[in-house]
C-alpha cells in the first residue's frame, strides 16, 4: 500500500487488486486448497464462483463447497461449461439462486434438470441449446417460482413439453426459437393453457405471460397467429422471424 500510494495510486486500489489475484489463485488450485468459504465476502464468493465456470473447473467437489457454506449466491451464470447432471444435484443445495445460467451445457440431461426443482427460489432460468434436454426436464420444473424460461434451440423438445407449462402460472416470459420440433400443435397447448385465465374454477395455467419467443421456428405457420389463434390475447407479444 505504501509503495501504492508514493506512485500516485491509493492503497485501496491496491487492496482490490492483491484481493482479485488471491481469488485467480485459489480459482487454479480449489480442490487442493479450498475447505470451506464460511466468512468470506459475497462479492469474492460470486467472482470465485465465475472464475471457475469460465475455466471449467466448477466439479462437483467446488459446488458441493458453494452450496454448503454460500446462502447468499442469487446469480450463476455456467453458459457453455463442462457441467454435469451429477454437479447439477449438488448446485440445487444453493437455496437462494434466484437465476442460473446453462446455455450450451452440453453435459446437462432431463435427469440433471429434475434437481433443479429444489431451488424454489429460482426466477430465471436457461436451458437453451442444451441438446439433452427434452420433454421429460418440463415436467419435472415442479417449483412455481420461474418467471422467464429461455428452453431455444431444443431438438428434444416437442408439443407434449410445451403443453407440460401451465404449472408455472407466474411465467412472464417465454422463449422458444428455434425449436425444429415445436409447430402448430404446441402453440394450440399454449393457448389452451392461456384459455385458462378466464376459467376461475380451473387451477394452473400460463396466468402471467406476456412474451413468447418463436423466432426460427419454421413449422409454425401463420395460421396459428390469426384470429383464433395467439391473436385473440391482445396481452401476449409474440416475436416471429428468422432471428
């Protein structure tokens, strides 16, 4: 710090910078090195948690630690790591995730998705070009909690997963481009659970959504836009094109 401060920096300064590189260090050396994060900052527990996703170091072992000794973890962003089904079972311990991010986990299955239903706090959810995941992970998102779900670019996915949604009545946002499989019929299970607003004796339904997403999906057809169709809730914006 002294030597910080006779160079025209500030001793602060210094301090944020010797704090990162302690972080970079452990993030290359966690398994060996790291037992326990009770009493560290929250600030440096998220950049930890960061680094070793973007090194693809988030194992087991690591997620077993965060979830263990981290309540405070509301935002993970794990896009395109190594993750597994098996780290999935032990990140679904981390009770105040609010929103995770798995685009392009290829590793990550209906099996690792179905832990996921323990995070009942959980408002975003990404499980976009995951090519694993199928109709089977829809049924099993239990929680009541997700207000957008970005599922794009799901092979797996059809119109028996799509019609598996009107539990999540608080779902604001969905998002569903480019899903080869996803067609007329899924559409007609969506407004059919959209139907359901008006239906005070029914329980469940998509309540809540405004935003459906279906950009570069080539077998809807504009049949299903018209007046019968998405057209008739005035409420839901749908994006279609070839985005």
């Amino acid at each position: 710090p002294v030597d910080a401060a006779r160079q025209g920096g500030t001793p602060f300064g210094s301090m944020i910078s010797l704090r990162l590189l302690c972080v970079q260090t452990i993030s290359r050396h966690f398994a060996s090195c790291v037992r326990s994060l009770v009493g560290v900052p929250s600030e440096l527990c998220h950049k930890l948690a960061s680094l070793l996703v973007q090194m693809g170091r988030m194992s087991v072992f690591s997620i077993s630690i965060f979830s263990r000794d981290t309540f405070f973890i509301q935002h993970l962003d794990m896009s395109k790591s190594p993750v597994t089904d098996s780290g999935l079972s032990h990140l679904s311990g981390i009770g105040t995730l609010v929103s995770l991010n798995l685009f392009a986990c290829t590793n990550v299955s209906d099996e690792g998705v179905a832990q996921l239903a323990r995070l009942t706090r959980l408002k975003h959810l990404d499980l976009s070009r995951c090519p694993k995941v199928g109709d089977d992970s829809i049924s099993r998102l239990t929680m009541d909690t997700l207000e957008e779900l970005h599922l794009c670019a799901l092979p797996r996915l059809t119109e028996a997963g799509v019609a598996r949604l009107g539990c999540h009545t608080r779902l604001q946002t969905l998002a569903l481009s480019h899903c080869e499989r996803i067609d007329d019929h899924a559409i007609i299970a969506l407004t059919r659970r959209l139907r359901l607003v008006s239906d005070k004796e029914q329980k469940g339904g998509l309540l809540s959504l405004a935003d459906l997403r279906v950009n570069g999906c080539r077998n809807i057809t504009d049949r299903v836009l018209g007046r019968d169709g998405i057209v008739a809730f005035p409420a839901l914006h749908v994006s279609k094109g070839r985005l």
